[in-house]
C-alpha cells in the first residue's frame, strides 16, 4: 500500500505503519484511524480498498506531511537564521537549540571534540 508516497509495510498493524509517514506519529495515527472509522489492531494487508481510499483521502486533506511540511520546517529554521536570533546561531553552528548539554553530550557530530591525552608513551616499532 502506497500513501503519499511511502510504502507502507504490509505486515504492521495500521496504526503502527501510518507512522512511517513523516507528520505523522502514533497520536495522530489514532485519530486518522477513529475518523476513518477503522480498527487499530487491523494489519494493513487486510484493509480493504474503501478502507484504503478512506485513509488516502483523510490524510491528503488535513495532514500535512512529507515534502510540505520538510519544506515548512526548513523555512522556519532558515527565517530563526536570517533573523540572527539565539535558536538560529545555535543552528547555523550545529548545535543543539533546545538548553541540552554539550560538555558530555553531541561532541563528535557537532565537531566539539575535546581529547584525552593517552599514557604518553608511543608504542615502540620492535617486538620483544
């Protein structure tokens, strides 16, 4: 089953492979699924086709989700940027913006490596 475009996995109850879709988490899965008046506990192999019709139609309507809402998210972090506020300095040096710690946490994929100095000796080239 294809829904906006992303395969969903086919062996999954419904309400777990909604979320696979990007804007789209267990919560708001429960509510697609209680709109459309469809059981949770359903595997989505056995969804019939008005049920799969359903699904697309409700989630095209008032989810927003994949390229929109990358494209929103984007913009939003782009605007925090070019207004030179806090949360986009924090974003422009790949950093985290939302107060976590940085001592201990997001060294290595921010660049904030600190290094430990090792016992000082270098190993020598011959065996003994």
């Amino acid at each position: 089953m294809r829904i906006v475009g992303i395969n969903i996995p086919k062996e999954k109850r419904i309400v777990i492979s909604l979320s696979y879709i990007y804007g789209i988490g267990n919560s708001v899965a429960r509510k697609i699924l209680a709109q459309a008046k469809i059981s949770e506990d359903i595997r989505t192999k056995d969804l019939t086709s008005d049920q799969e019709d359903r699904l697309r139609m409700i989630i095209e309507k008032e989810c927003m989700t994949e390229g929109d809402l990358r494209r929103e998210v984007g913009s939003n972090i782009k605007r925090l940027k070019d207004v030179k506020c806090y949360r986009g300095v924090r974003h422009m040096k790949h950093l985290p913006a939302r107060g976590q710690r940085t001592k201990t946490n997001s060294r290595t994929a921010h660049g904030n490596t600190r290094k430990t100095m090792g016992s000082g000796r270098k190993a020598s080239g011959i065996k003994t």
